[in-house]
C-alpha cells in the first residue's frame, strides 16, 4: 500500500466496521463511534495536507459508517490546518432501533490532536507547549475558534443533544470548552480520549506504596501551598460548581501523558480513608505549580486538567509502547470491553 493511503487512515483496515448495528445506550458502542469521528479529524487534515479530494478522499469513510454528516471543518488560522469538526447523525428512515437511536447526539463537535507532520507540527507542538506551560490555550486563536463553534451548535441545536471528543491535544480543547460552557449552566456529554494531565506520571511507578507515600506527600504539600496563598475558601466553590459536568476521561497506564488521571481520582477516598479528607478535597483542586503561576494575577491560575467528576475508564490492556498507549485505535477494538475498568467519581 503506498504512503498516500496509511493503513490507519482507511476506516475499511482499521476502523470499527464490525459495528454494523449501534446501540446508543452502550457505552462501547458510544466510545467507539466518538473516537472514530475523532479520527475523522485527523484524516481530514492528513487529506488536506497529501491532497486526497474526492474519491481519493479518506476521511468520510469514518462518519458516514454511523449516518453522521460533515457540517463544518474548523480551521486554524496560524497554519490553515484542519484541527475539527462539527458533525450531524442524520440517521436512515429504517433505522433498526428507533428507540437506541434516541439517544444518539445530535451533533458531535470533534477535536484531532498532535499531527507531526511538517504541514501541520509546528503550530500543534506550539499548542502543546503553551498547554504544558499553561501558557494561555484559552487564548490561542485555535481555542477561540473551537469554543466560538461550540456555542454557535448549541445555540443552534439546544444542549441536550451537542457532544464534545477529542484527543490528546484536543482533549484540553474539549476539557476548556466543556468546563465554560457547565459554568454558564450547559452541560454537555463529552468523551475526553487520552487527555493530558499536567503533572509528574507518578503511576507509572510499579510500587504502590511508594505512589501512595509520594501521592500523600504532595497532597500535603500542595493544600500547605494553597492555604498559604489563601486558595482554600472561595476556589471551593468555583471547583465543585463543576461538579454537575462529568466527562468521560478515558486513559491508558502505560501513557504517560495520561496516566496520571488513574491515581487523580482514585486518590481522593484514599485521602479520606486515612482521615485526611479535608487535605484531599484542597489539594484534588489546586497543583503547585499552578498557584505559584497565579500569583499576582486576578482570580489566579486555574489547572486546566483538573475537574470535580468524571466516568473514568482504564484502558489496562496490554500496550506495547507509548505509540499505543496514547493512540486513538485502541478506544475501538472489539475486544476492548473485556479490558476496561469503569468508575464514576463526583466531588463532594
């Protein structure tokens, strides 16, 4: 197969065509048709940029297979690349379960991330620098674009039915969206595929002890921080306002990039099984770095990747490098469901 048509880029060869039926209550079924229309994106940008048009064109493959329909391709303006889009399901009249297809969105707005390809990698690994620097996404003309969208779908099409995914990079742009929108009362269904947490993978450490103890310390150390500065009061409040939103956050151990959600939220009952849950509560809203980033400035600097609650899915199957692990392919294997574990966890 020649290097214009990548494996990965054809649906036929490595997309989830054995869904041939989707029921919209099933998570797996949900999870693997919103990470496809994720890769949607990301084939839309590789056909932009090895100019695949028309019939040569690989990207409609991943909608189409579900009765989606392209509405609108979102555009950076720093490089012209194609970074999502806003998907409509325009189910067929016959549809075989009317009433699972009831529960499909609407629309679905989708966020590829890090492409590194020399048409598209300087402005994304610009992105992912100011994301790992909290060096302002919010303010990147790609962000505006991407919440300016947002809000024209759900002004068009009513809340109850526009959903959110991304990957990686977009990810933080589905997480920065989605956290605006629940503080203005709308929230929306959203699948955050290996999101990136901002902090040392400490579980990517083998000994859970020394997670534990580590976990522990920087809990301590991090409420310290935030009570020096005066963080523990009104923050509270902002932070669990939050707390009606839930995302799906879906992360793999063996990525680094993601990992760390893992020992995030499980860490907080850990923190009150030991009588320390008043630390935990302080310490689950606040990073250090963060409060030392906010300091001088109004309102201070709020940690883009943390949030009260979320359905937490653990991708703990085997991953034979980062490649894998942090891969949008993994989120649709048919054997996947037997690797998974589930939580739901909510901030009080």
């Amino acid at each position: 197969m020649d290097k214009m048509r990548s494996r990965k880029d054809l649906f036929e060869v490595s997309g989830p065509n054995y869904l041939t039926y989707v029921n919209w209550n099933c998570p797996h079924h949900r999870r693997s048709v919103m990470a496809s229309l994720v890769q949607g994106a990301y084939v839309l940008e590789r056909d932009r940029q090895l100019n695949r048009q028309g019939p040569d064109a690989l990207a409609p493959a991943w909608w189409k297979f579900f009765h989606f329909e392209l509405r609108q391709e979102l555009v950076d303006d720093a490089d012209s690349s194609i970074f999502g889009a806003v998907y409509a399901f325009k189910p067929p009249y016959n549809i075989l379960d009317a009433a699972a297809a009831a529960s499909a969105p609407h629309y679905v707005v989708a966020f590829r991330g890090t492409i590194r390809k020399k048409a598209s990698a300087s402005r994304d690994l610009e992105l992912d620098l100011r994301l790992a620097r909290n060096g302002g996404l919010e303010r990147s003309t790609r962000f505006r674009v991407a919440m300016q969208t947002i809000r024209d779908v759900v002004s068009a099409a009513g809340h109850g039915r526009v959903w959110l995914a991304g990957h990686s990079l977009g990810s933080a742009i589905s997480t920065l969206g989605g956290k605006i929108m629940a503080r203005a009362g709308v929230l929306l269904p959203a699948f955050l595929f290996n999101p990136p947490f901002l902090s040392a993978p400490v579980e990517r450490i083998p000994h859970k002890k020394v997670k534990h103890g580590i976990r522990i310390a920087k809990s301590f150390v991090t409420a310290g921080v935030a009570t020096v500065l005066h963080k523990g009061g009104g923050g509270d409040e902002a932070f669990a306002a939050l707390a009606r939103w839930v995302p799906n956050v879906l992360v793999n151990p063996a990525d680094h990039i993601s990992a760390e959600y893992v020992g995030y939220f499980d860490h907080r009952k850990k923190m009150e099984d030991i009588g320390a849950g008043a630390v935990g509560r302080l310490a689950t809203r606040h990073s250090v770095t963060h409060l030392l980033q906010g300091i001088g400035k109004p309102g201070g600097c709020e940690p883009l990747h943390l949030f009260p609650s979320a359905v937490l899915t653990v991708n703990r199957g085997p991953s034979p490098d980062f490649k894998t692990a942090h891969g949008i392919h993994q989120w649709w294997k048919p054997d996947l469901v037997l690797q998974l574990q589930c939580s739901a966890y909510s901030y009080a």
